[in-house]
C-alpha cells in the first residue's frame, strides 16, 4: 500500500483508516522508495516496517518488498538515498525524452507534487495526463513507455537485486519479489528469485498465475505475501487480497510479528 509520499493520493492518517476500517491484523505500507512515512505515524497494530525497493535485472525494472526491516540501517538509508538520487536522474531524462518526441515541456517540480519524497514514472504519466497527450497512465505505460522502449533509453540504473536482497538482510528483513507475474515468464521469476529473494506475492491484483506461483514457492520453499497495491481510495480496499493464517505463518515467523490477540 502507498502513500502521497511516493506515488499514492493517500495521506498516511488516510491510509491508516482505512486499514483499521478493514480491521486487517498483520499490514504493511510499502513505499517506493522511502521510509518516510514511518516517520508520521505512531506505533499501529499489526503494523510491519516496509519499503518497495526499484533494482534492475537484465533490463527489467523489478520491485522487491521489504518487510519487517529496521528504517534506522545505515546501509538501508544510503540504499534509498541512492535510489532517490537515481530516480531524479532518469525522470529528468526521461522528461527530456517526452519532449523531443511529444513536443510537451515538463519539469520534476512540474510533476511530482510537494508531498511526495521520490518521483515516480506514475507522475509523469499524471502530467501527461493533465496536458491531455494521454487519457490515462496505463497508456502511458504500455503505449509511450513500456519496458522495452525504457530500456532502449540511456537511463542511469538502478541497484541490482543482489545489492538490494543484501541490504534487506543486513537490516533485518526480508526479500520479496511483487506481482511477479507482470514478468516475462516463469524462467526469468525463477532467475530473479535465485539471486537471493526469500519469497514472493502470491496474491494481488490482476495476478492469472496464482496456482503456478504457488508450485513455484512450494518447489523452493520461499515465502508467502500479499498485496492490494493500494494507491487511492477506491473500489479496492486494504487487505482484499489476504493470505490464510498457514500461508502467511511462515513470513510472519521470520520477521518476528507477534499476533496482539495471542
């Protein structure tokens, strides 16, 4: 779930609500990119530390969620720093790009909005949006900029996965891939799992490949987690996508979450 600090429209207080509305027991905020909002908010039941880490791998931009992680790391902190500093360098480019081809003028302060700690290819796809090149950001994605256009673009890159598990690790957490079946292929999900990922979503939205996923982990053991993806109040709501007490036992486990009714 996200917050206007990366590329949701929720405020944390908003989100919060909603998920006490939802009365979820074991949630997490994950934020690309940042751990901000764990700065704004108090101590929440059933609240786990988390963050949605951006790294590359052969070309592909892939998220991994982190959970149960210490915010305070140092090697944590420099990660996300770099990251942010990564992420200002390709929207710059990537900016520049949209106006050689769109003939549309747009600049970071032009896009990302004031609440927000990192900018997102979501805000630039809301900028174009608003200048009426684009109808919505799924066109954005899939028409203007999809992966394979990214990456034909001389963008700075982001960490590798390795780096990205290590760091998770080293600050107590742990590694999950999200909506692993947007990748090309249960192959490449395989290989990104091998560099050092302890588990992945089985479930959240649009995901068709919930029975294969689940062989997957059971064939390597990995972990299990869920995720509604959640970015503005709508339709969806926290916690619609949730795994069963055995299904999540084995996450919860490792990264020490302890049950409030126990």
């Amino acid at each position: 779930m996200h917050t206007y600090l990366s590329d949701g429209a929720l405020s944390p207080d908003e989100l919060i609500a909603l998920v006490k509305k939802q009365r979820l027991k074991a949630w997490s905020i994950t934020d690309h990119d940042t751990c901000a909002v764990y700065d704004r908010i108090g101590d929440e039941e059933g609240l786990v530390c988390g963050v949605e880490i951006t790294s590359e791998f052969e070309g592909h931009e892939i998220h991994v969620v982190a959970l149960g992680v210490d915010r305070h790391s140092e090697s944590l902190i420099a990660l996300l720093n770099n990251i942010k500093e990564i992420r200002l360098s390709r929207a710059e480019a990537l900016l520049e790009e949209i106006h050689k081809t769109q003939q549309v003028k747009l600049s970071v302060d032009d896009v990302k909005p004031a609440e927000a700690i990192v900018v997102t290819r979501f805000h630039i796809a809301q900028g174009l949006r608003a200048k009426g090149v684009i109808q919505n950001h799924r066109q954005f994605f899939n028409e203007l900029f999809p992966d394979e256009r990214m990456r034909q673009l001389s963008l700075a890159a982001y960490p590798s996965i390795e780096e990205v598990a290590s760091v998770i690790n080293s600050a107590g957490g742990v590694s999950i891939l999200a909506h692993p079946s947007r990748y090309a292929g249960f192959d490449l999900v395989e290989r990104i799992m091998a560099l050092g990922l302890d588990g992945l979503e089985l479930k959240y939205p649009h995901n068709e490949s919930e029975e294969q996923l689940a062989q997957l982990a059971e064939k390597h053991d990995y972990l299990l987690s869920c995720g509604s993806d959640l970015h503005w109040a709508g339709r969806r709501q926290p916690g619609e996508w949730r795994l069963s007490r055995s299904q999540a036992a084995p996450l919860l486990e490792r990264i020490g979450w302890k049950d409030p009714l126990d």
